[in-house]
C-alpha cells in the first residue's frame, strides 16, 4: 500500500551542506522540528552507498510520520525500500518509473511549466515539485525561475498536489501557500544551518500560521 503523504515541509538533502551535521543527523533533527518528507539526493553517490544513505535514514526516521524519498536512483529506491522515488521531465519517463516501481511506492516528479503540469498523469504521479520559484546556488543547473505567479499557474494546472522548489526561506513560506502549493521544500534553509531542529521548527511555525483555520 502507498503511505498517505503530506508535503507541508518537505527536506531535501545535500551531502556538501551536510558536513557539520550529517546528512543522517540532520534528517532526523529536520524531523523533530516539524519535516514530513526527507528526500536523499546525492548526485555523486553510488547506487550502494543511495541504498546505504537510505536504509540509514530510514532507520532515523522509524519510529515518525516522516517518509523517506529517493531522488533519481530507482534501483537504490527499490532496493532500501524508501516510501517514494522523485524524477526529473529529463531523468525518465514516469510511466517507465512506475512500472518499475510498482503500485506501492509514490511517486514524485519535477515540473518547471503549465504544460508540463497539464501532461502530469495522476494515473502514475502522486505529487509535483514545483520551481525552482528563484534561482538558487543548491542546483546550479536549474531551469527558469517562475517566481509565485508562475508558481501559481503552474500549480493550477496541476492534477496532483504540488511541492514549491528552489531558493525558499522562511520569509516565503506564507506566500508559497497562498498559491495553492500543499508545501515547501528546501535544501539550504535546513542543511548546513547551525541548529537544522530549529531551522525546521521555524519554517513548520511558519506554515502552521500561514494556515486557515
Ligand atoms: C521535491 C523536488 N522537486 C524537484 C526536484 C528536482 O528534480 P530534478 O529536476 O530531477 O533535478 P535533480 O534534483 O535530480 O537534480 C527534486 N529533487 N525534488
Ligand atoms: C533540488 C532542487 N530542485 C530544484 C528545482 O527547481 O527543480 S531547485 C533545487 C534545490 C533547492 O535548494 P535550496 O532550497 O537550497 O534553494
Ligand atoms: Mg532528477
């Protein structure tokens, strides 16, 4: 069975800005402050050390709510059992994700135009990210920032539910969920940070105000 997700605050880790806290030990304080998805992304990695890297933040993650993500690498993904793989428009074509991976596991996948997001099929995709919504120094090589009205139509023309991507800080978690996106994901606002519980925690507070009701 698929887990029920929930993208308010999505982690994604970096294994260059996780070096005073590991990529392991900042998951597990990003998700004592709040983090409700953790996604491994090491681009120089192995797929032997993915599948090392996941099974230990699995293992970090065991007794949360928190689901485990693993981006690109669908063998590693299936291989330490992660809760969703996410894949890029170029990294390969979603229903070839999904026959691989089955009807168990989600699947996360980058949109960066309204026309991607209106050739999402919610058949084979569970959720979008979204951006980047600015240019950001984490991924150098980027598409087009969207800012928020490009994030808004976008996330419009979304059949699933969408995760913002791409230079966000705690100053835009307000405006990313007045768009319509269902969370916000973030690299450098977690990783690297002197105390990531607390960066996570402010960014949750955040969402938590920015909510209705
Ligand atoms: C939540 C989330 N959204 C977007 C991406 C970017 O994926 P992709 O376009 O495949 O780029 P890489 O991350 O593989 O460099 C993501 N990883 N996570
Ligand atoms: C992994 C990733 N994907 C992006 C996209 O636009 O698809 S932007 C990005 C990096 C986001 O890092 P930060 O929160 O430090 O800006
Ligand atoms: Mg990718």
């Amino acid at each position: 069975m698929k887990k029920p997700f929930d993208l308010s605050l999505y982690l994604v880790l970096d294994p260059d800005l996780c070096q005073q806290h590991s990529m392991v030990e900042t998951a597990r304080e990003a998700v004592a402050g709040g983090a409700t998805m953790v996604q491994v992304r090491h681009k120089r990695a192995s797929t032997t050390e993915r599948i090392a890297l996941a099974r230990s933040v699995k293992e970090a993650l065991r007794n949360t709510p928190a689901l485990v993500v693993m981006n690109d690498d669908i063998e590693a993904a299936i291989e330490a059992g992660v809760d969703a793989l996410h894949i890029g428009q170029r990294d390969m074509p979603a229903a070839s994700a999904r026959a691989r991976i089955g009807l168990n596991m989600l699947l996360g996948l980058s949109v960066n135009s309204e026309s991607a997001a209106q050739a999402v099929d919610p058949a084979l995709v569970d959720y979008v990210g979204v951006g980047p919504v600015f240019a950001t120094p984490t991924k150098t090589d980027h598409e087009q920032p969207i800012g928020f009205a490009g994030l808004t139509r976008i996330v419009a023309a979304c059949p699933v539910p969408a995760v913002a991507i791409g230079g966000l800080k705690q100053q835009h978690v307000s405006d990313v969920l007045a768009t319509g996106a269902s969370g916000i994901a973030v690299v450098s606002a977690i990783c690297g940070t002197p105390d990531p519980q607390q960066a996570s925690r402010e960014l949750w507070e955040r969402i938590l105000a920015s909510r209705p009701g």
